[in-house]
C-alpha cells in the first residue's frame, strides 16, 4: 500500500516525539446534526485520529456507554450510507485528519461489501477496524480493503500470545490497536505499568504504531498509558459525556457539543504534556 493519512500522522507524531490521541465517537450520535459538529470539531480540540462507530444492533465488544450510543444513533435513523455521507462532509472540510470506521462486519456485508469499500474510499476513509474479523476471513474483507488503499487495522489483546501475535499482524496495516483490558469497552481500568510492558513485547514483533485502548477515561490515565505507547484511544468516556449532557428527553442540549470537545481538549493537553 502507498502511504495513507494514517501513516503520515503517526510518522508527524513520532517526528513530534510525543503519543497521538484518537477519540472515539458514533456515528449519529445522539443524532445526525449533533454528531457532525461533534466530528468537525475533535480536530481543533486535539484528536490526531478519529475513530466513528458504525451503529450496530448487537455490538458484543462494546460496553454500556457505547451500546447505549448506538441505540440511540439507530433510533435517530442513522444508517451506513448517512455514516459515509458525514465522512464525506468531513473530509469536504479537513483533508488530512485520518477518520477510521470500527464496528462489526454485518452492516457492511448486507451494503453490500464491494460497494462499501468504493463508498468508503471515496467518502475519504483511511481505515477499518472491524472486530469480528479474525486473520482467518482475511480475504472476506481485510485483502480488498488494502486493495482500495484503506488500512485494515487488528487488535491484540492481553491474551494475545507470541503464537498468535504474528497471525495477528500479518495483514494488519495503519496501526496496532492494544485492547488493554480483557473484556468489552469501558468496564475497566488499565494497568499502565503492564501495558507499557505488552506494548514494548509487541513492537519487538512489528515496526507498526501501537495504540492503546478498552478503558482509558481520564487525562491522568491518558497521560500515563501515552508515556509506553505510540497513541491513546478513548471512546466510553466521550460517549457518556453525550449521554449525560441529554436532556430528560433523550435529545441534545445546547452543551452536548462543548460537553464532548472540552474532554478531548483535557485528554489532548495531556497526553502532550512531555
């Protein structure tokens, strides 16, 4: 593959000699309009990478929060062609910010799969991250993924042993993503002192960035997992800002966007801190 958004924003990262943030937020969420501001504005509050959930009716890898959101992204009527339609407005305003797709192959295989990838690619999508996956179905999505020229990035979690490491990372481009919790998003807290030790085990096997992610919440936690890895993920704590800035109706106050960005502007300034 020639070199992608993804690969030039960590490339500046390292040459920044500091660890990316990349936020996670749902597509939709808690509707259409609101979501979008929320997305328009994550990079000037300090989101090196942005990650959009694909609504799914069952995601089994996502907690509470995250449930929660696409539920209520769902209900608002959002759907994949309005999620690539709103990456396409992104990109329309900001052509260097890499924005990758995570969530669950369904919704793409029913798109259906060829046509999703030509839509991605032309709505301005750097990168996939779907977890239901495996290295095994390689050629159902991840091959012509690469082929449109989008990163298909793995995860590796604290299970992930040094026999199935470079199963793993075969294909994987863009980014490792280091689940760093076992378990669904959110449920817990990360050991700094034992990520920093799997993620230096890692990159003995793979020249790829590692980012970290699965229970990150607050900038002292975001600071600490940045001082070992190459980039932060944080997702739950991002949704449940939305969730509690709603009103008693369920729909967006007039703070659900500040609520969201005024976070990722307390992660972003520490994980920058040296």
């Amino acid at each position: 593959m020639t070199p992608t958004r993804i690969d030039r924003r960590f490339a500046a990262l390292k040459a920044e000699g500091r660890p990316g943030l990349v936020t996670f937020v749902t597509a939709g969420d808690p509707d259409y309009k609101t979501a979008r501001d929320i997305l328009f504005g994550l990079p000037a509050a300090g989101a090196d990478i942005i990650e959009l959930g694909m609504p799914f009716s069952d995601p089994m890898a996502d907690g509470p929060a995250i449930q929660a959101a696409g539920l209520r992204a769902l209900k608002s009527g959002q759907n994949m062609r309005k999620t690539l339609q709103m990456v396409a407005e992104f990109r329309a305003r900001d052509t260097e910010t890499p924005i990758v797709l995570m969530g669950y192959y369904n919704p793409i295989f029913v798109y259906p799969t060829d046509e999703f990838l030509a839509d991605a690619k032309k709505a301005g999508v750097d990168g996939l991250i779907i977890v239901d996956c495996p290295p095994e179905a390689d050629d159902e999505l991840c091959l012509p993924a690469m082929q449109h020229g989008i990163n298909f990035i793995r995860l590796a979690a604290p299970t992930t042993d040094n026999k199935r490491l470079p199963i793993v990372l075969k294909n994987t481009s863009g980014f490792l993503y280091y689940v760093s919790i076992t378990g669904i998003t959110g449920t817990a807290t990360p050991d700094p002192t034992e990520v920093h030790a799997k993620v230096a085990s890692i990159k003995k096997a793979t020249t790829l960035p590692v980012a970290v992610g699965f229970g990150v919440k607050t900038p002292e936690q975001a600071k600490a997992i940045g001082r070992g890895a190459d980039a932060v993920v944080v997702g739950s704590a991002l949704v449940g800002a939305i969730e509690k800035s709603l009103g008693s109706d369920g729909k967006a106050t007039a703070g659900t966007v500040s609520a969201v960005l005024n976070l990722v502007k307390s992660l972003s300034g520490a994980v920058r801190q040296r």
